[in-house]
C-alpha cells in the first residue's frame, strides 16, 4: 500500500522537500480526529448564503477590492453569481430594485459576507473614516464576463 501512495505521488510530481518519501503511518492507527476546530457558517443581510447549481463549465476567480475613505465602485452590475467578504471596514452598498432586503441600502461591516445579486445594478462606497478591504469571488465560465460597469445614459 506504501508503495502505491509514493508512485501515486511521484506521478502528481509532488515531493516531500527531499525526505524522500511520505512520512509513515502505522497501519492500525486510527485517523486523526479534529481538534481544536470552530466553523461557522457563512450569513448574509438576507440569511444564510444559498447553493447554486451549475450545470456547465465554471471558473472560480477573484481578487482583494480595497476602497479608500470616501471612495466608491460606480454603478455596476454582476453577471455572474458572486460572493462578497468584508475583510475590515462597513461597505455600504446601494442596489437598485430586487427583492425586500435587497433592494435599496444595506451595510456590510468586517466578517460580513455578501452574496450579490445578478443583473442588479448597484454601487459599493466606503462612508468611513479608513479604507474598507473585502474578498469578491466570481462564479463564471471560462473567459467570460464576470462585471458590467455603468454607462453615462444607464
């Protein structure tokens, strides 16, 4: 069994910083157990974050957006399914139409999460006094468009 787990992570071309092989496991050993772990699941303004079934292809993407003091995104609309993550500072953002809880402003402080509606148009700002950090994370096919930002007649 030890033989198959090193050819196996010889083929991934893994290696074990040059000790030569994995570390060993006494065969009867019970698995570790976890200890020591807390997880809390992630909630939204609206409740807890929903599933999204895919039924194609998708890409997984997306970057830290820092927001000074004062600063803003501009008007702009998600075209894929999106998962927002306050990292420090209030976001307040500013959505125009969809549901009750959706619809209008809400406020998004440190350790909040976020999951954006698609299509709705909405603006982003940071009111406080530092710069607010947050995780965007984008569900998307592969290569296509993730933002649509808002034009001078939108």
């Amino acid at each position: 069994m030890r033989l198959q787990a090193v050819v196996t992570v010889a083929a991934l071309g893994l290696s074990f910083a040059g000790l030569g092989s994995p570390p060993a496991q006494a065969q009867d050993a019970a698995p570790a157990q976890p200890k020591g772990v807390t997880a809390k699941g992630l909630i939204s303004s609206t409740g807890t974050i929903a599933r999204i079934p895919v039924t194609a292809p998708i890409v997984l993407t997306g970057q830290v957006i820092q927001i000074d003091s004062g600063g803003q995104t501009g008007k702009q609309r998600f075209l894929v399914p999106t998962y927002l993550y306050v990292l420090e500072g209030v976001l307040t953002i500013d959505t125009e139409g969809g549901p009750t809880g959706v619809s209008g402003i809400q406020y998004h402080a440190t350790g909040h999460s976020y999951a954006t509606p698609i299509g709705l148009w909405h603006n982003i700002m940071n009111n406080g006094q530092a710069p607010a950090r947050f995780l965007l994370l984008y569900v998307g096919t592969p290569g296509g468009p993730t933002t649509e930002q808002a034009k001078a007649d939108d």
